[in-house]
C-alpha cells in the first residue's frame, strides 16, 4: 500500500486515547521521499509500503517506530480551506446587505457591504480557519457533509467580524495608520470617528448571521454565550492596555510587570483568537464534556500568549510588508513583551534611557530602545523562550486526553505560532 504520514503525526510518538488504527511507519533515515506541496505549507512523507515490509522487514538504515494515526483522516491543506472559505463570502455579504433587508434604506446597505468588504476578508483568516479545521477534527467522517462544513465555515466568517470589529475600534483608539497593508478604516475618505459605528455594525452582523444559520440547531444558545463572553474579555483587556499606556501619554514603566503582561495577552488576545474558535467548533459538533472543555482551553491560552509574544517581537524587528503593519509599540508606550523583559534585565543607567525614550515618537527615541533592546539581548531571549515554550506545548498537547485530538492541536501550535527567533 501506499504511505503517506502528515509531519505533525511525525511529533506524536504517543497513543492517543481515542478510536483510530495503528500501524507501523517507517521513518527512512538516507533516500527518504519527503516532498512539500508547492502551493501550501503541508509537508509530507511518502513510502511505497506493503504489510509484509512493515511487519517483518527490519534493515539497518531504518528507524522503525509505532505510529498511531487514523488511516481514514480527511486532510485539507490551509490554501484549500482559505479557497473554499473565500467562496462562502459572497453569500455571507448578500446575506447582511441585500436579500430584501432594510429595503427603506438603501443608501445604508450599501454603506455597511463597503464597510463590510474593507474591513473583514482582507487578513489571513487565521481564527476562521481554525474554526473549520477544528470542526473537521472533533466529528466522525460520517458528519463531515456539505452542509456541515459550509456551516462551521460560516461560524467561522462570524469569528472574522468579530476580529474586525474589535480591529477597527483599536485603529482609532491607537491612532494606527495601517492595517493589512492598507490605511486603516477610520482612516479612509475622511470617515474619522464615524468608523465607531461602522465597527458596531460589523459586530452586530455577526449575531445577524447566527441568528440566520444556526437559530434552529442545540448549540444556538452556546455559541451566543460564547461570543459574548470572548468580547467581554477582549473589551476588559483592552482597557488594561489602555492604562497601561496612560491613555497615550508618556506610560509608567513601574506598571510594566510580567503579572500584568501575562493578563493583558490573556485577555485581549488568547481567548477571542485561540479559545474561541476551537470552543465554537467544539460546541458545533455537539462535544458536551466539561473536561475536555477545559483541557482545549488550557493549551490554547498557553498558545495565545506564545502567539501574542511573537507578535509582540514582530512588531519591532518584522517586515511592514509581511506583518501589515507598522511597528507602534514603543512609539505608544505599549506594555509588550521586549519591554517588559527589558525592565526586569535593565541596569539603573539602562532604565532611565528607557523611562526617557520609551513612549515617545521621536525616531532618535524609537531607535535607542531599540539599540538598548540589542544590548540587554531581547532577540537572543525571545528565541530561546520561542524553542523552549514550543517543547513545553508538544509536551502538554502529548497529555491530553477525553479523546481530544493531538494532531489538530499540533498543526494549530505549528501553523499558527511558527518559530521565527534565531540565538546569537
């Protein structure tokens, strides 16, 4: 038979506690067939195998280990998912701004489809995907229909309004001058602060569409609750960045403490990014069990604050062009991870450059943080906490159990916080 083993099966030397087939794989050590797709990141490894080679063939350049996989797993690549996403949008718009809805006011569905098309399929679809790709990894094949995956894609369409609406709001609150390599909203033929409402409206589109897909399904309720709560969250993290930057004044670097970063990222980011996609596919999928509930959240806050730190890393040594945005961190005093680190490694001459500098949007300024986080070593520790928090995720995603599947949670860790620091 013919082999092929995803490379995140690869990390799972374990068996997981659910209903899958074991085989033995080989891992050929010289002349192995690994092939990359070239249109997607999916890597693969491809050996033409029989039942006899894997039982009873024991050659020395092999290294023969018990893989357990699901022979019968459906894969869809990222590119693929993104494509067939993309085809839903069109739907989706039609849905919030024609269909007969509010025909005594043209003017305003027209307005909302521009504010609509600008603002929500621009980016990388990151939490919509997640949506999807959770769902395919938590039902049997045998629910995996049309039907099915055309929902869970809109659930995950609602997940990127949410993501826009709380974009736009943060554009006008940090005076950001881009967002996805474009101007930001507000930003745009002179609409400044009217962007509030438009961001409203894109928040409330979201409930439109739940209402419209899933109002006759079990999980209506729960997936209500659990948008308002990851708001909630989002909004009372969003507050403590606020104060944390003394509202765009010159911040107080004495606030500046790992306790508060950890429950800044916690809040504003990890649940509505990470937590909520996957509980949202979960609940889809009419999962009811506490515990595997709050096993999935407890990796997936651990991959939120990973995620928020790279972002925090990218923001002032990352490309404009691949990030999307320009780097406003230490311009707007922002409580970041390099910050923070830098203050606690900082000698007393080295602090006061920082308390002096930092929060200002003098270029000199920007550039003397910069050159004191070269100095204290900020790239060198933000690598070696990359290497060692993505062992310590293999390691708790290994443990889990209820059932839960270790790939998923795997290729999420992999795709969604790829390592990108390099040590001196």
């Amino acid at each position: 038979m013919s082999c092929i083993l995803l490379k995140y099966v690869t990390l799972s030397l374990f068996r997981r506690n659910i209903s899958q087939t074991s085989f033995n794989a080989i891992n050929i050590k010289n002349g192995a067939s690994w092939w990359i797709h070239q249109k997607s990141n999916t890597r693969s490894f491809h050996y033409n195998i029989n039942k006899f080679f894997l039982e009873y063939f024991r050659p020395k350049n092999v290294d023969i280990r018990t893989y357990s996989v699901p022979l019968n797993a459906s894969y869809v690549s990222i590119k693929d998912e993104s494509r067939e996403l993309m085809a839903v949008w069109p739907d989706i718009l039609r849905d919030l701004t024609t269909a007969n809805r509010h025909n005594d006011m043209p003017d305003v569905t027209k307005w909302l489809a521009k504010v609509l098309q600008y603002n929500v399929p621009g980016g990388g679809k990151h939490r919509a995907l997640m949506v999807v790709q959770a769902y395919r990894s938590f039902v049997p094949p045998d629910q995996l229909t049309e039907d099915n995956l055309r929902s869970a894609r809109i659930l995950g369409w609602c997940t990127e309004l949410l993501q826009a609406f709380f974009l736009v709001s943060d554009d006008i609150e940090d005076h950001a001058t881009m967002r996805r390599n474009q101007p930001c909203w507000y930003l745009c033929n002179g609409i400044g602060l009217t962007a509030i409402n438009d961001s409203i409206m894109i928040e409330m589109c979201l409930y439109e569409l739940l209402k419209k897909y899933f109002k006759t399904k079990e999980c209506y309720l729960d997936l209500i609750e659990q948008f308002l709560s990851a708001t909630f969250k989002t909004e009372m993290g969003q507050c403590l960045d606020l104060l944390s930057t003394n509202f765009g004044n010159k911040p107080n670097l004495l606030f500046f403490t790992m306790d508060r970063y950890n429950s800044l990222v916690k809040y504003k980011t990890a649940y509505y990014t990470f937590v909520l996609p996957v509980t949202l596919a979960m609940s889809f999928a009419g999962i009811k069990d506490p515990e595997m509930y709050r096993q999935a959240k407890t990796i997936l806050l651990e991959m939120g604050h990973l995620f928020q730190v790279r972002d925090d890393y990218l923001d002032c040594y990352g490309d404009v062009k691949s990030i999307g945005k320009v780097g406003t961190d230490i311009s707007e005093g922002k409580c970041s991870w390099l910050i923070t680190v830098a203050l606690q490694r900082a000698t007393p001459e080295q602090r006061k450059v920082l308390e002096e500098c930092y929060g200002d949007s003098d270029p000199e300024k920007i550039n003397r943080v910069k050159q004191l986080y070269q100095e204290i070593g900020i790239s060198n520790t933000f690598a070696i906490y990359e290497e060692e928090t993505h062992n310590l995720l293999n390691t708790h995603i290994q443990q889990i159990s209820r059932g839960l599947p270790h790939d998923f949670f795997l290729k999420t860790l992999n795709r969604a916080c790829s390592k990108i620091g390099r040590k001196d």
